[in-house]
C-alpha cells in the first residue's frame, strides 16, 4: 500500500471515529442548567418558609426577574410580595421539566398552623428561569393543571 492511500486511510478512520463519539457537553450543560433552575426555585420556597419577618422577603424577591416582579400580583412593590407570603408556608414538589423549567406542587398553609392541618388547595406551577446579569432568576411563572408529561420528580419538601 503506497503512502498516500495509507494517510488517506487512516484520516478515514479517524473522521469516521470521530464522528461516532457522542458529544457530552450539551448532555452536561442540559444537567448543569436543570440541577441550577432546581435549585434555584428550592432555594426561593426555603427563604419563603425560613422567613422569621416581612424583611427576609427580600431573598426571594431578589430570585424573581423584572418581569416577574412586576406582573399585576407584585406590581413592582416589594411590599405586596412580602404581605402575601408572610401569610403562608409552603409545602412543595419539584419536577425536572427540562432545561431550566421547573414544576412545582405547591401547597400553601397559615406560617402559624399546622400543615397537616390546613385546607389549602394544591395549585401547580411552571417556573422557567433565565440567565440574566451571570446569575438564573425566575423569568416565568404560570398556573398549569399538572405536571407535564416527561417531568420528573426531584425533590419534596417536608412540612415545619
């Protein structure tokens, strides 16, 4: 076999090798951004719950974007935000939905009951999250009837 049908060869070879190997880095940066929205919204609901006046509101806030803080429930006031949930505890479910879209079941309860005890109404979310200024905020929050197919549980609270 002459020298060039042997580089030809085995430049073949390793293009077609090449070619089979799987790519990992979107699989990781798929698993990177999931495990980060997760976390992200685990932490919004554990500042919420460890909340011990209206001022540790402002850690959660500080999780929403803009746009959420100004949706017509907040209307850019801290204050709204913080009068709501200083209400209410939050015992939640997490779901992987994908890429930075978190589901959560959420179950509001009085701060000062029992959550065993409470009547509250299960309601479901869909978190989506962006990154905005080197740092995942909340950028999207909408009411669904359930989790969607696909999503998968990752994480459930337990009442205090």
């Amino acid at each position: 076999m002459n020298a060039k049908k042997m580089i030809f060869s085995a430049s073949l070879i390793f293009v077609l090798l090449n070619a089979c190997t799987p790519a990992s880095t979107p699989i990781a940066a798929t698993e990177a951004s999931s495990a980060s929205a997760i976390a992200t919204v685990d932490q919004f609901y554990t500042w919420i719950n460890d909340a011990r006046s209206t001022d540790d509101f402002y850690k959660p806030w500080d999780l929403l974007s803009s746009e959420v803080q100004c949706h017509p429930a907040n209307r850019c006031d801290l204050t709204l935000f913080e009068e709501r949930w200083w209400q209410s505890k939050v015992v939640y479910t997490l779901y992987d939905c994908g890429p930075n879209r978190v589901a959560v079941q959420e179950l509001k309860y009085p701060r000062e009951a029992d959550p065993a005890s409470a009547s509250s109404a299960t309601k479901y979310w869909m978190y989506r999250l962006s990154e905005f200024e080197g740092r995942l905020m909340i950028s999207e929050m909408d009411l669904i009837p359930s989790p969607e197919d696909g999503c998968v549980l990752v994480k459930e609270s337990a009442a205090e």
